[in-house]
C-alpha cells in the first residue's frame, strides 16, 4: 500500500465544497467546462494538508451539486470523510462521493418542499457533512451537532453508500424535533411569542420523545398536557389558517380527554382530565358551530354516537348540544324530504340521528349507531320540555318531531314522552307527528335488547292519557285509534274492544273510522276490532268499500303497500258481516263483481267474497286471540 493510502488510513479528508466553484460558458459541442477551485487534503495526522487521491474534483456534477446546494441553503457546506472508510470503497469512492452529494440535493429539495420549517431550519444550522466509520453493521442513526452544525454519519464497512434515501430528511427532522423540544416543551401556551405560535402549535401537536430527566407521566398524561399546552395558546391565535388547524386538532383530540376522563386505571390522568374537561368543552362550545367538515365528524362521533364513551351524561355535562348541533340541524331541515340520506354528511345523520317513516307510514325506523342526544340534552336541561317543544314547533317539521318524540321516550321513557306532548299539545301539527311515531313505532312489546343509553318502554302512562286527549281533540282520533291498534298488537288484551266506548268516553262515527282508515294500510286489519263501537244512524259500506277499491289498486300495481288483496277483502266482509246490513253487504258483493270483470287476473282472490251467499260468506262472528296477562281494563271475557 503506498504512502498516500496509508495517509488515508490515520486521517480523513476535508472536502471544501463552496463558493469558489463556478462555471464558464457552455462549449459549441454542448460539453460543460468547470472551473475548479475546490482544495481537498488530509485534515489529520502526519500527512495533514497534503492532497489526497481518488476524488476527481473536475467532474461537473459536483460542482453543479456545490452551485444547488448554495442556492438552496445561501452557503457552502463542508463534507469530511474518515480515511477509514476509504478501503470500503476504494476505486468507487469518485461516484460514491458524487452520488452523496447528488442525494443531499435531492433530499434538501424533499423537505424544502414537503416540510419547509425544517428546511428553514437547515438553511440556519446545517454547516456540513462527516462521515465516520462505525465498527458495527448497525450503527446509530444520523445526528446534526448544533453547536458546530455538521451533520455525522456512521458508515458501517458493508454499506455501499455515503448517503441513504432519506437519511438527511430524518435527521433534520429529528434535530428540529430536538431543538423545539428545548424551548418549548416546558413552555406555556400563554408565553409563546406568537411570532412563534405556528411552531408551537406543530411541536404539540405531534408526538415527540419525551425530555431527558423530564418527569414521568403515562402515555395519557402526556397527551393531556399537549392538549392543555394548546388550549392555552387558542385565545392568542388570530391567523385563521392556524385557528382551523388547531380546531381540527382539537376535535380530534377529545377522544383522549374523555377516554383519561372515564378511566379507572390511570388515577392521575383521570385527574388531569377532569381538571381539562371544561377547558376543552369551553373550546368546543365558542368553535363548534363553525368546525369544518371532518372536525364536526369527530365531535358528533364522541358526543352524539352510541359505540363512544364520549355519550356518558358525566363527560357531557357543560356542553353546548344546541348550539353545536345549529348549522347540521339547519342543514338536515334543507333535505330532509329527501330519501338518500345515507349519502349525507355523517356528522349531518349522527347529530339529527333521523328516523324515516316508511312511504304508507305504517312503520318508522331509524338508526342504530346514534343516540339522540340532541334532543335528550335539551329535554333534560332547564325548562327542557318546554325549550324543546318550542323548538319543534318553531320548525314545523314531521320528521324532527317524530325524531324527537321517539328518542326522548326510548332514552327517558314514556312519561317523559307525555312531558314532552303535553308541551306542544296546544299545536296540532306537531302533536299529530308525534302521535303517528307512537303508532309506527314496531319495538313496542319486542322483548329484545335494549341499548345502555335506553327504558324499558311500560305503555300504561299511555293508556292512561288516551281517553283525556279522545275528549279534548277530537281531530286527533283517528291517530289514537291507530295508537290503541298497535299496542293491543304488542301488547296482547290490552284493550278490551268490545268496552271501547266505555274507556274513550264515546263511540266512533263515520268521519272518524274513514279517517283511520286512512291513517295507514295496516288500520284495515283492525276494522273488526272496531266494528262495535261504530255510533248509530250511518251506513257502514259507503265509508268502507272506496278504501278496498284503493288498496285493491295499489296492490295491483305491485306498491306492496297495504295487505294482500284476499286478506284486505275478507277483513272488509267480516266487519261488515259484525257491523253492517244485508244492504251493505251486497254493495260489497256489487263492487267486488264489477272488479272481477274489470281485473279478471284479481278473480282467485275476490271470486269467493263476490259470489258466496251471505250464509257462507258470515256463518259466525270471527273469535279473538286468546288474550295475555292484560294492561289496561281486562279481556272481552
């Protein structure tokens, strides 16, 4: 081995690569002619300042490499070499040192690009480049001295590159990590120059390891104290770009205040949490009205959906559920004829939580994920009944109202639901809303699970009300009658139909059984349980058969929307058997004759309700159901 190469060996090379490179013009062959001034010697040992081989300082690239570098960071870089690493390379040492250069530019270029604080942060610390040999194939990563601002690299034996893809991004990075992490991790949010609020908000919003000798907390409580850190920055801020980011951080952090909240093994986060609980909610109820979409997601996810914690009446107390929940109900009421609501905003569909009456209204259903907290917190805040009546009847809506009525009798039951009737009974539109719900509604009686959030529903208190709102709103009838079907559905013998007059205080007229029967196809099917508490002096079949016609022509066109036509037909022969005349009966017969021939495909399910003779068509009154335990005044016995 000749001289120069153990020279190499007890020392390292200094590359100086500044401003004295420069190039001349471009030669007619198109070729690039460089004008060299780049010194490079030995930086240690005996053969200190002598001019190491194996670098061909003429190549353009580093000097085109110098002039980039320059101009992105506005000086020179050093690049130092251990003579150690030399043997590792040997004759590949020129394109190796090239392509370290090259992969420096490009990587300052990345981060210029994708994190420019931290480009910015280079352009004021990086001074230079070390490479020095490590004895191990798995050497620590790259770290940037900021006392001197050099840049060291431990370069193993095996490794055939100088530089690593997105070695130099990492390590500046982690130098600007560390270098915030000195000024402002112990810093408060009301101390931060705001000059530098930008800065501070991207070190507490990002996970950082923790100080050395800082003190120990849980992985929660630190979590906790950068929320805290910037909640105590917010009320500074006035650069809206900033304000929105620290809003959208923010919701999304809420989920770690209510999990230290509500946690039994971490005592001293819960503590901490319970401390910035209100802080964090006095944020969210001056900035949640206006949060962009995917924060708005967020908070209506932990406050207003069933699978989060964040619905405990505990961790939700002080929150503002009207006024964040304003602009989604706003903008529900713009759409909320409309039947895609599935393609609607999540955080929309979570806040309003929407039940849908079915195209007949015979049935209502809603979502199971959320909770109906918009209209349980009003109820149960102070005068809620009466602040939440007024705000259905404000907005004049069937659905909302039906929404309302049903999740406030799920989570709070049914007298808390006649709470809430009694204070919008004075207004018809909204009470008739709520009336159609109740008798939609398909859980009544179910027997299955309920959430954790929801009652038992006991429907006594409503049996009870029915004969005072019979007298006292006589338009509303037909939706009680409705009512009275489907729990004595549910609920079997709960009403005991032949005393119904004497528990509604009087008997059902014409007017009143037409408008139940319009009231949903499934109030056909209970015509026989009406048919003895019809008022005198009126004849049953005018009122009765233009409802079959109708109901024989949507199942006709496949509407699927009342009951099968056989099964309508008979229940209108036996209750016109129990409670009409021959007259009406054989009106019956008429107009079931002309539809055959109308309709010949309609004859299997008409022909034998046409054609039979009375004494086949009514041999005997139809028995009821054995009836269960009853609820409300016993069985017909």
């Amino acid at each position: 081995m000749d001289a120069a190469r153990k020279a190499l060996k007890r020392g390292s090379w200094l590359f100086v690569v500044g401003s004295v490179l420069a190039c001349s013009p471009a030669p007619r062959d198109g070729g690039v002619v460089v004008s060299q001034q780049v010194t490079v010697v030995i930086a240690s040992g005996p053969d200190k300042g002598t001019q190491p081989p194996g670098i061909d300082l003429a190549d353009p690239r580093i000097a085109v490499a110098e002039r980039e570098l320059k101009r992105m960071l506005g000086h020179a870089l050093v690049f130092e070499l251990d003579s150690a690493l030399v043997p590792s390379f040997d004759h590949s040492l020129h394109p190796v040192f090239v392509e370290a250069l090259e992969r420096t530019v490009t990587q300052l270029q990345y981060l210029n690009e994708q994190y420019p604080d931290a480009f910015t942060f280079a352009k004021a610390n990086l001074a230079g480049v070390r490479w020095a040999y490590a004895p191990t194939q798995s050497p620590p990563d790259p770290t940037l001295d900021r006392t001197n601002g050099i840049l060291a690299i431990l370069v193993s034996s095996d490794r055939p590159n100088l530089i690593k893809n997105g070695e130099v991004v990492e390590a500046l990075l982690d130098a600007l990590e560390l270098d915030r992490m000195e000024r402002y991790a112990a810093m408060s949010g009301e101390r931060v120059p705001l000059s530098e609020a930008r800065e501070y908000f991207t070190f507490q919003s990002h996970y950082h390891r923790p100080r050395p000798n800082a003190p120990k907390l849980s992985s929660n409580e630190v979590e906790l104290v950068r929320i805290g850190n910037v909640l105590a920055l917010y009320p500074r801020l006035t650069d809206p770009a900033l304000r929105k980011d620290a809003d959208e951080w923010l919701a999304m952090m809420g989920s770690h205040v209510r999990d230290a909240f509500a946690s039994q093994k971490d005592v001293a986060a819960a503590e901490r949490a319970q401390k910035l609980r209100p802080v964090w909610l006095g944020w969210l109820n001056r900035a949640g009205p206006g949060l962009d979409a995917g924060a708005r997601e967020r908070i209506a996810e932990l406050f207003f959906e069933r699978r989060s914690a964040g619905a405990s009446d505990a961790f939700r107390r002080g929150f503002d559920t009207l006024g964040f929940a304003g602009p989604p109900l706003d903008a529900w009421l713009s759409h909320s004829d409309a039947r895609d609501d599935d393609s609607r905003d999540r955080a929309e569909r979570s806040v309003i939580c929407p039940y849908t009456f079915s195209r007949d209204h015979s049935t209502i259903s809603g979502y199971g994920y959320c909770n109906g907290s918009l209209y349980v917190d009003v109820f149960d805040g102070t005068d809620g009944p009466k602040r939440l009546a007024e705000l259905l009847v404000r907005r004049k809506n069937e659905r909302l109202t039906a929404t309302a009525a049903l999740h406030v009798m799920r989570r709070r039951g049914v007298p808390a639901l006649l709470e809430l009737l009694g204070a919008f009974d004075a207004d018809e539109q909204a009470s008739r809303a709520a009336l159609s719900a109740l008798a939609a509604y398909p859980r009544f009686g179910s027997g299955g699970s309920l959430e954790v959030d929801e009652v038992p529903l006991d429907p006594a208190p409503l049996f009870e009300r029915i004969p005072a709102w019979w007298k006292s709103h006589p338009a509303r009838r037909p939706l009680l009658l409705l009512v009275l079907v489907q729990l004595s559905d549910r609920y079997r013998g709960v009403v005991a139909w032949s005393k119904l007059p004497e528990y509604l205080g009087g008997r059902i007229d014409a007017a009143e059984l037409s408008a139940f029967l319009d009231t949903s196809p499934r109030a056909v099917s209970a015509l026989l349980n009406l048919a003895d508490s019809l008022s005198a002096g009126w004849r049953r079949s005018p009122v009765v058969i233009p409802k079959l016609e109708r109901w024989l022509k949507n199942d006709a066109q496949n509407r699927g929307d009342g009951p099968e036509a056989y099964y309508a037909t008979e229940r209108v022969a036996d209750f016109l058997c129990r409670a009409g005349t021959k007259a009406d009966l054989a009106e019956l017969q008429t107009f079931l004759k002309k539809r055959i021939e109308a309709f010949p495909e309609e004859r299997n399910n008409l022909e034998k309700f046409a054609t039979d003779r009375l004494s086949e068509l009514c041999p005997k009154v139809h028995d009821q159901k054995p009836a269960d335990k009853p609820i409300l005044f016993g069985d017909d016995g």
